[in-house]
C-alpha cells in the first residue's frame, strides 16, 4: 500500500470515529441542546476540512462569479 492510500484510510478511520462519537454523544445530550451541539460540531468539522472548504468556495465563486462578495460566499459555504 502506498502512502496517500494508508493516509487516506486512516483519515477515513478518523472521520467514522468522529461520527460514532457524535452520534453517541446526541443520544447523551437532551433534545434541547441538539441544534447548538451540531452547530459547534459542524463549526468544527468546517474548521478542519480544508481541502473540502476550498472546494466549496472555488465552485461559489464559479457559480456567482462578482455578483456576490467573498464574505458572503464564505457565510453561505460555512
């Protein structure tokens, strides 16, 4: 196995990991603070997902050209 697949099976090991977390998490948190315990969670997640980021406002910006701001784009990727 070469290094880009091992890298990319453990960062896959990680992110299922990080799902079962979270999923055992909700089932610990109370319904009323589901929506802010995503929120965070997915803060997170936008946070460490580089390349996945980049991506999105690289298509954005290909799909709204000038019309819209760079700020907005990156409100609208988040």
């Amino acid at each position: 196995m070469d290094k880009k697949k091992i890298r990319k099976s453990i960062g896959r090991f990680f992110g299922w990991l990080a799902l079962m977390s979270c999923y055992w998490a909700l089932k610990l948190v109370p319904m009323r603070y589901t929506y802010t315990f995503a929120r965070k969670v997915s803060s997170l997640g936008y946070m460490l997902a580089r390349k996945h980021r980049r991506v999105a406002l690289d298509n954005l910006s290909l799909a709204f050209g000038r019309e819209k701001p760079k700020e907005e784009l990156e409100q609208i990727a988040d």
